[in-house]
C-alpha cells in the first residue's frame, strides 16, 4: 500500500514539477539513509529536493494527498536520528539543502533559508561586520532548518542563548499545505499562540521550516581566552556569577574535571596542560570584545584576579597569542575524542537547574561509579546553562559489543533518572528525535506529554510529518 | 441543558470542597460579568474561587466532567472582552484572585501565582533590591496570570520586551485536568514543544496559568527624563538608533504629535508644554542606571547634543528634578483622556515593522482623515516596538452614539486593512479576546488560523478553556 502510494506521489511530482525535484534513484538517496555516526537506517524509495518554500508547498500538498509521511532532512548532523528516515519504508526523504540563499543581511538581523549551511551564515555576517553568535562544532555541514527545528545550543549559549532565542520569525510550510509567512519579525504581535516558538525546538514534526530571521550581533574584535585552576564545581560557579555581576561579555564558561584534561592532552600530539599546577578541576573562560570596545584581556585578567583574591581561582593563566587561545579550545574540543580513544563509553546530553549543576556534576557521577563497579564517571560541559556533558566510560577491557548492547542502555537509564530526580532534562540539546522517544515516554511528565500528543495530533492529525521522532501518535489508522 | 450541567458542576464542586471554591451568590459574581470599561457583559451563574493550583485543577476536572465552558479571569483589565463570559451563560467564572503569592523572590527571578496583583509584584521586587521591568497603567489591578496569558507590553517593552520574554516558566491546569510543573526555568531543555511560549498570549484558551516564573532586572538607582522636539518620525527613529548604538540603557522613547500634546496641555490643570518652540513632532525619552552605574542625565545630555549635531533634533530639555519628570510622563499619559475629553474617539492598538513606522503613522493618518472627511486622525506610541496606538477623532459635533455604532466599526475595518497591507498587527498589546475575533478571522492569514485552530482543537477539544475568546472552533456538538 505505501509502495503504491509512493509511487503515485512521484508519479504527480513529476507531472507537476518535471524531474528537477525528485529522483528514486537509490545510488543518490543512499547517503541520506543513514544518520553521519552511522546509528540509524532507514529506508526511502524517493528523495524530494524543492528548491524554495512554493516546491515544498507542493511536496507537502502531495504527501497529504497520498497519505506519504515526509522526513525533512538538512545536513543530516542529528544526534539523536532526527532526521533518518523509519526503517519500515513508510516515509519519503525531504532534503531542504537546495533551499541555500542568504535573502538578506541588515543591521542586526538575516534571513536565511533552511537549507545554508552555518558557516555560511557566519561568512555573510562577518562580511557585513556582524556575527550570528551560534555555533557548534558541526557547522560546516549542519543547516539553518536543522539547527532552527532542534533548537540547537553550542557554546556561546552563555550570553546569547540557544537557536529559540535567536529566531526573531520563521517561514514554514504547514501540516495541511499551507506557508506560515512569519518572517517579518514584529516587536508586538498579540494575534495568539507564537507560532514562531512552537517551530524552533518541534524536529519537524509540526511544520517543514523554509527560512528563519535570525538575530545578529557585534562581530567580535578581540578575544581574551584564559585558563584556571579551581577545587571544585561550586567555585566554578561561584566565580562565573562574580564575573556576570561585573560584565556581560563573558561568552564562553567550560568546566573540565582534570583527568579527562588529561586524556585530552595524552591524545592530542604535542598538547600540553594550560597549567603547570595539578587542580581537581579546571575552567576555560571567553571574554570578548567588540569593535570600541575596550580590549579583553585586561578586564578578564582583572577578573580572575578578583576571583584568586576571593578564594575561587587557585591558578589561571590567559591565553598570550590567538595561537595559544587556538590551542585551549583545542584540548577542549578533543575531550570527547579522547575518552572515546581509551575504550567504550556512553554520553548523555542533559541538564539540570544552573544552581544544582555543581553538586549533580560530582554526586551523579559517584553514584554511577558505584552503581556499575569499574566505570569511570565524568562530567563536564556549559556551567552558565546547567548542561552537563555526561559520559561513563565502560570497565577497562570490557567487550565493546557487548557493552553497548548490554550495559550502556542500563547506565543511561540510571542517569537519565538521576536527572529527572534532580528536575533536569534528559535533553539539553540534541532533542529527542527517535533515540530518547522511549525515555521521553518513560519520564516525561504526563502533562507534558499529553500537550506535546496533543498539539502534534491537532496541527498534524494524519501524523505526516516526520512521524516517529519526538512523540508518538498512535498509528495511522489506514492508507489512502 | 447547561443549566443542568452547571448545577451539577456546582454540586460536586461543594461536595470536593465545600462551600470555600464556589458561589452562586448573584450579587457576589455580578462585578465580574462586566468588562472595566463597560462593554461587554456576561452571565455566569456561578464562579469559582480556588486558592491554589491543585484546586484549580479540581475546579478544571469537574468541568470537564460536566462539560462546563471555563473563563479564567484575573483582575477583569482586559481591553479586548478577553475575561467577560459568554452572553448565553453557558460558561462559568474561574477567578484566580485567591491565587495571590509571591512565592519566591531569588536574585534575578521571581515565582508570582496568577493572582498576584502587578504592583504587588514590583514591590516585593524592590524591597529585594530588584525590579521587575514591565509596568502598565492597570498595574495595581491587572493580575500576572492576566499580564502572562495576554502577552502584556507597557512602556518598557523598548529594553527589556514584553512578558513573552520575562516569562522563565510556567505552572498551568491543561483543559484534561493535568498540572504542567514548567516553573523549573532549565536555560536548556529539548524535550519538545515550548509549552511556556505556547501559554504566554494564549487568553486562557490552552490553559489556565497558576504561576510563573519571571525575570528581574537591577533596580533603578536614578532616571533622566528628556522631552525633544523633532520635524518627523523618521527622525525620531533615527534618534532611536544612533542611542541604541551607544548604550543599552535608553527605557522608553514615545513618540507624540504637537497637536495630540496641545490636546493633553489644555486638559490637565496646570500642565504645560515642556518646549517653548513648536516642534510638530515630540519625544518623551528615559534613560536608566542600575546602582553603581554612572548617572543617566550626562549619558542622556550628550546623546541629545549628537542628535542636534546629526540634525535630528531641533530642541530638546531635561527634567530638572524628579518631580518635573513625572509632570513629562503625566502629559504622555493623559493623551488618551485628553483626546476623549473632546468628543468620541476610536483607538487602535496595532503594529507595523519598525522600519516603516515613520511612514505608516503619517501616510495612514492621512489616508484616515481622507477617507473619512472631517474626522482627525492621530499616531502616537512607541517608536521602538512598532506600536502606534492610532486614534479617529469624529468630526465636531457627531452623535457618540450614532457615530460609535455606525462610523467607528467602518473606521477600525479601515485602519485594520491599511495595517495588514503594511505586514502589520491587529493587536500589537491588547489581544484578540472577543474585540477583534471577527477581525483576525477577517485579516489573519489562512495559514496561521488553520494553525491556532488546529492547536486548541488538539489541547481543548471540547472547547471548554475560555471559549469564543481568540479563535473560534465549530460550536461543541453537545452536552452531555
């Protein structure tokens, strides 16, 4: 039944629109089928590519007359396989990449399609001497549609905060075939539900965004990079909430517990640790400066020097040369990297409230090494936002197979209810897409699940759009 | 029928909870079947009095049950008809009044339950050394569940937004009986659908909000006051931008026209126009400092002495002393009245984007005056939000009754159109309640009122939260 009514779906396409935006041609689909750390597979017998928000209108229109759910698919950098197709077959790949152009770049805002890449985006601010200030380590292939729909983080969330509130207006085509134009991004616009907001965050399950109006800021004119060694988590904050009570031009705050600093500068060849002295945890601090403003390094300096004198910092040093600031970015960019080199390990991406983080960071990591002997616990990540990069790796020698198959699903359970214990979130960034459904349906609210059931069943009742990720409906009850 | 079910209702409601939560005293529930403003009117033959969340969520479920419409209401401020029940008395009152803590004031946010009256509010902020930024003339009676679900603006949506952007989390009763816990503000969480963005501005139509968690700001150590006299919007705007440029601390910018502020002059005793010179435009603009910050009136002083150097200021002065800035801020708030004082006059509470606002307020007040000889049109507001309140005064010597019944409707049908042609709003503050449903239906995109629609039929599908306020569903089949 779906293979027909796919079928008859291409069929219309191209009566419709030639053979320019869809091919069922497996060689070209293939790529697309898998998620990039290889997690996920699906299957699609077609892959639409409209090239602007009128051809997804039509694709749309299409897939509702066909009954054909729809996966929208950007630079395919989902987490948690987001963006890969069911592997029942039931569902066609709908690719926004060709949706690319850069409609426009003003003081203080861009429209950009869904389809540009980041980096892109970054390029045209910087050519107009702004900045769009989100960024993350995929953004040479990750999309604006992708990035918008996931409500996407990174490390600059500090101080101007995630992908949501970014978004000043978005365009997208609805469930029923319809172009929500809100791109026009108005200060006070009382005309009910914020429509906008419900997109960013929605994984494409209630609209298929075609382009956003972004926020831009001051393009950065100088940085100062430091490093610091402090006792534990609590100094950490405590300093940071010193710092954000003096400036707001502190943009990145990383916290690194040591012996994962040390497997990042055992991996890295010719790394060495920013700090001489041993210090159980220790911190890599931005502060930036733009155009006019005065220069970084000497209110950072000042900075860490009030927080040596208030007990907080035991050491710190900054960064003598962008070469060198290059360098601790480095050794923090490679702590993943580095922990996945020595064997096994599971990572969680959650949060807990800001104030309790310190405490979540060093009891749940306890906790976990003594809930499963021989596990090392680490966690690090965004102190400011309570986002904790949670990672457990496996016993030394442990068979990896079977530890992934076995042991990891338990240990992420463990943190998962951990968290929720402490009132966090088992989704900080990455959104739940089809590998945390289950643990969203297990934990989650009831209330909150019922509202999320109920405003994807009113905005998509014949569950089109990427069915599957996110939350459940219950099956479609027949094919056209 | 709905009598049945209301008795009913009202006869469990006693059962759960004794007389305390309900009342069928007509002259108890007769304040609160009547707009402030006298135009609207319901009945309601009961009103309930929760006094917490888990009551309301009683009151919600009996309601339910008995398939009883409910219309949350707070201080009863609303301008738009949003808080008045039914004129067929098929809903009952839910009054959150009793709902009236503050249940937490910590540095930088504060938790208010849905009663809690705004001024309330701003005191125990201030008596913590804090403020919360968003003020507004109904402010020692409209109430934060009311300011909340309405998307209240003021006059300081300029720096720090409306309450879409103070608003951290949410406590809320679903229309199924559930408590949304949202009050956690996690800076990150992608566990779906923002369902605290959803609640903001949605009138009661998706939930009934019982708390929130709001965002406070450093108190005001000082203020400076300015009043300036300028040849045009545009060079208003442009004023605007070059302040904004050089600092973040300019709070309100209204814009008024000579003749609107002669009208104010004359109607308040003892007033006086703050310039000597005749500007056919006039500023009202104040800048802030935070304790420790240096002193708003130099800061303020200079940026004016730019703006005649920029030749966009003809003249401009300072408040002396605080009691002459309350005097500037009294004009600027009796232009209403003033205007009223002369004869009938329809207001308008709209927004254009902010670029155009300049053009808009003169291009559309002459449209006004042409299309409709003998009236007087009037743009004022803030220049920064894209807010112009847009008066019609009717001519001289109109019947009010004859010309509010007849004239006005056409005139706001007018003014509404030109705002949809300029990619405007129809309620920039207000809402849409019962005022202007007939309007958005008219002038609101298909696409966005497919949307609101589809979302209160999948989180309200018996359409019992604030019914006929917003967005209109297919009257409810039956009762039962």
């Amino acid at each position: 039944m779906t293979t027909d009514a796919i079928a008859a779906m291409v069929a219309d396409a191209r009566a419709a629109f030639g053979d320019r935006i869809v091919t069922t041609d497996a060689d070209r689909i293939a790529p697309w089928l898998t998620d990039w750390r290889g997690r996920y597979h699906g299957i699609s017998a077609a892959l639409f590519e409209p090239a602007d928000a009128a051809e997804v209108a039509g694709v749309v229109a299409l897939a509702g007359r066909h009954g054909v759910a729809l996966v929208p698919q950007g630079g395919n950098t989902s987490m948690v396989g987001g963006a890969t197709p069911p592997a029942d077959g039931s569902a066609v790949l709908l690719s926004l990449r060709r949706l690319n152009r850069i409609r426009q770049v003003s003081d203080g805002q861009a429209v950009a399609e869904a389809g540009v890449i980041l980096q892109h985006l970054h390029e045209a601010a910087a050519a107009a001497g702004q900045r769009f200030p989100l960024t993350l380590g995929a953004r040479g292939s990750a999309t604006i549609g992708g990035l918008v729909s996931t409500n996407a983080g990174g490390t600059q969330v500090l101080r101007w905060g995630n992908m949501r509130r970014l978004v000043l207006g978005i365009e997208a085509v609805l469930p029923d075939g319809t172009v929500h134009g809100g791109l026009a991004a108005l200060p006070k616009d009382n005309r009910g539900y914020d429509l906008t907001q419900l997109l960013v965050g929605a994984e494409g399950t209630l609209g298929i965004v075609t382009a956003a109006t972004l926020r831009l800021v001051p393009a950065i004119a100088e940085r100062a990079v430091a490093w610091a060694g402090i006792a534990d988590p609590q100094a950490g904050l405590d300093l940071l909430r010193r710092m954000q009570a003096a400036t707001d031009r502190i943009e990145s705050f990383e916290i690194i517990p040591a012996d994962t600093l040390a497997l990042a500068v055992a991996h890295l060849p010719g790394a060495r640790a920013p700090l001489s002295g041993q210090y159980p945890w220790q911190l890599l601090i931005e502060a930036v400066a733009a155009p006019g403003e005065l220069p970084p390094a000497p209110l950072l300096e000042e900075l860490l020097a009030d927080g040596v004198e208030a007990g907080l910092v035991a050491d710190a040093v900054l960064a003598s040369s962008e070469a060198q600031a290059e360098a601790f970015w480095t050794l923090r960019d490679s702590l993943s990297a580095a922990e996945k080199s020595t064997g096994p390990a599971v990572q969680h991406d959650i949060s807990v409230p800001v104030d309790t983080m310190p405490r979540f960071m060093v009891e749940a990591a306890a906790a976990a090494e003594a809930r499963f002997p021989r596990t090392h616990a680490t966690a690090f990540g965004h102190l400011g936002d309570g986002n904790v990069h949670f990672h457990v790796r496996a016993p030394v020698g442990a068979d990896p197979a079977r530890w992934y198959a076995e042991d990891a699903p338990v240990i992420t359970r463990f943190v998962h209810d951990a968290v929720t214990a402490a009132g966090g979130s088992i989704s900080a960034e990455h959104g739940i897409g089809q590998m945390k459904r289950g643990e969203l349906e297990r934990l989650g609210p009831p209330a909150r699940l019922a509202a999320l059931r109920g405003i994807k069943s009113g905005l998509d009742p014949l569950n089109l759009f990427n069915p599957g990720k996110l939350v459940s409906l219950a099956p479609r009850s027949a094919n056209p």
